[in-house]
C-alpha cells in the first residue's frame, strides 16, 4: 500500500518554508502521539492483567454463591426465599471520582454501605430460611468490593482501549501519509526551484553572450 | 461533586435475588426489549455500575456495546446461575484486540 501523494501547491519559496515548519511540527506530533501510544499501552497491560484476574476470582465466587442460592431455591420456597430478600436492611452507594490517565478520564468508585455492621446483611430472621441462603449471600457479600473493583477496572479498559485505537490511527497517518506527503511536496518544490534558477542562469548568459555579440564583436 | 450513584443488577430471578441482601437495585428481567428499555433508563439515570448476567447480555450485546465508549455507567457481565459462559472473559478480549490490533492473550 503505497500511496505517497504530492499536494496542490505552487512551487514557491513561500510554500516551501511553509511545508517545512508543517513537516517539523508533523514529526515532533508524531514522536509525542508514539510515546502517548505506548505509555497507554504500558498501563492498559497492567489494567488488563489485573481484569483478568479479579475477573477469574470473581467468577469463581459468584458461581460458589449461585451454587448456594440454587440449593437455597430447592429446599425453601420460592416465595418464601423472595421475601426474606425483599427488604433489605443494607444499602449501597457509589461515590465516583476522576482519575487521568494519559488524558483519558476514568470514573473511580468507592462504595458507601448504609450500615458497617456486617451481619446486617441479612435482611430476613433465619427462621424461616435455610442456610444455604446465609451461605449465598454471605459469599455475595464477601465478593462485592471485588466486584466494585472489577466494574472499574473494566469500564478503564473499555476507556483506555478506546484512546489507544485514536492514538493509534493518528500516529499512523502521521507516519504513512502526512508526513511522506510533505516530503514528497519538499523534494518536489525544491527539485523545480533549481530547475528554474538553472533555466534563468542560461537564459542571463545566453543574453549576456547576444550583448557582449552586438557591442564588441565578441565570440 | 458529591452525587451519589446506585449499583443495578440484571438478570434472572435466581441469578439476580441475592444481591438484594447487599442494598443492590435488582432488576428481574429476562425479555430482550425490556431489558434494551431498562438499560437505556438506567444509564440515564444515576446508575454507575450495572451488573448483568451472560445469558441476558448475549440477548442485548448492541445496547451494551453503546456504553462501551461512554463514562458512565459501566457494564459488566457476571455469570448466571446455570454456569459461566466465558462470555465477560471474550469481552476482555475484545477490548485488548482493539488496543492492540490483534488478541495478544493466549
């Protein structure tokens, strides 16, 4: 795929000291954009290997609380399971903060229970409700900052994988057309200056030799 | 700026109830459409993490990839009660192929 295309524009001085201060401020963009580049790949690697991570462990606890709940669902009832959840005593809020990196800006959240009493996670008197529910909503429990952890991780993945794609296309048209074109259009303009003042120098001596014919008789 | 946001959670009734215990705003939801319309209210809403689960957000991938690129909220897939799909391990994936250009894990 090459495509090196010379732009529209008059061959002049002008246009070339013009072209070339583009040329410089193209390149210096795209030494910035490349190490932009890799520094969000650097911490994108290091979200990424953490995501997957949390993600395995959190998967692993939701499937060990899911365990529970379906033992829960079998030995009580339905309803009676539904209702002992219905009301619950703990409540949970997320306060969200800004974090930059590398220009993107990524939401932290810090989750605020109502209550810190732990065992107010049990909305129900346990009576009525079979141990495998405490179990599951236990491990639930258990798994949540994790979880918390997990919703944030992801969404700066989504985020930072987004501004590295941007980044990416940016440097590569910087790379493999701003800047060869410019060059091209350098080369170009340059090449037909000298080609010009080369045909000006012929002409003044072709002249200079008609003159120096008329007035002296020279050869 | 100290608004505070609430954590959803959708899916099927037995996946989803227990994290009422946990003070969660649980959605009970297993009708693609529904599911569509409750996603678009939340986020529009001060909803700041959604939790959904495999089987409900393979029925409503678009919806969800409409907030990929968005701040808030965020959404993530947890598994169901009939067993983890792999599903929310792919869209890591995904996000990794479209950083680096190609699927570097494994």
């Amino acid at each position: 795929m090459s495509r090196v295309a010379r732009l529209n524009v008059n061959p002049t001085r002008m246009e070339l000291s013009k072209l070339k201060k583009k040329l410089s401020s193209a390149r210096r963009g795209h030494k910035l954009l490349k190490d932009k580049r890799d520094e969000l790949m650097r911490q994108f690697m290091i979200l990424i290997k953490e995501d997957r991570q949390l993600r395995a462990e959190v998967e692993a606890a939701l499937s060990e609380a899911n365990r529970y709940m379906a033992v829960a669902g079998s030995v009580m009832q339905r309803e009676v399971l539904e209702t002992a959840l219905m009301l619950p005593k703990q409540e949970v809020e997320l306060e969200i903060s800004e974090k930059n990196v590398m220009s993107v800006s990524i939401p932290v959240f810090d989750a605020k229970f109502k209550t810190d009493d732990s065992s107010d996670i049990f909305s129900y008197g346990t009576a009525f409700t079979s141990i495998d529910l405490d179990g599951a909503v236990m491990a639930l429990s258990d798994v949540f900052p994790k979880m918390i952890r997990l919703a944030e991780i992801e969404k700066a993945c989504q985020l930072m994988a987004d501004e590295i794609e941007k980044t990416r296309r940016r440097v590569n048209a910087l790379e493999h057309i701003m800047i060869p074109d410019y060059e091209e259009t350098i080369k170009f303009i340059t090449m037909k200056l000298s080609e010009n003042e080369r045909s000006t120098t012929t002409s003044l001596m072709k002249v200079k030799d008609m003159v120096l014919k008329q007035s002296h008789n020279y050869h | 700026m100290s608004e505070m946001y609430k954590v959803a959670v959708i899916g099927d009734t037995a996946s989803v109830s227990g994290f009422a215990a946990l003070g969660l705003s649980v959605f009970r939801e297993t009708e693609p459409d529904k599911i569509k319309k409750l996603i678009s209210r939340l986020a529009a809403s001060d909803f700041a993490v959604i939790y959904i689960t495999e089987p409900a957000a393979a029925m409503v991938k678009d919806t969800i990839n409409k907030y990929r690129s968005s701040r808030l909220p965020s959404i993530v897939l947890i598994p169901a009660v009939e067993g983890n799909t792999g599903d929310g391990m792919r869209a890591l994936h995904e996000a990794v192929e479209k950083a680096v250009g190609s699927d570097i894990l494994n």
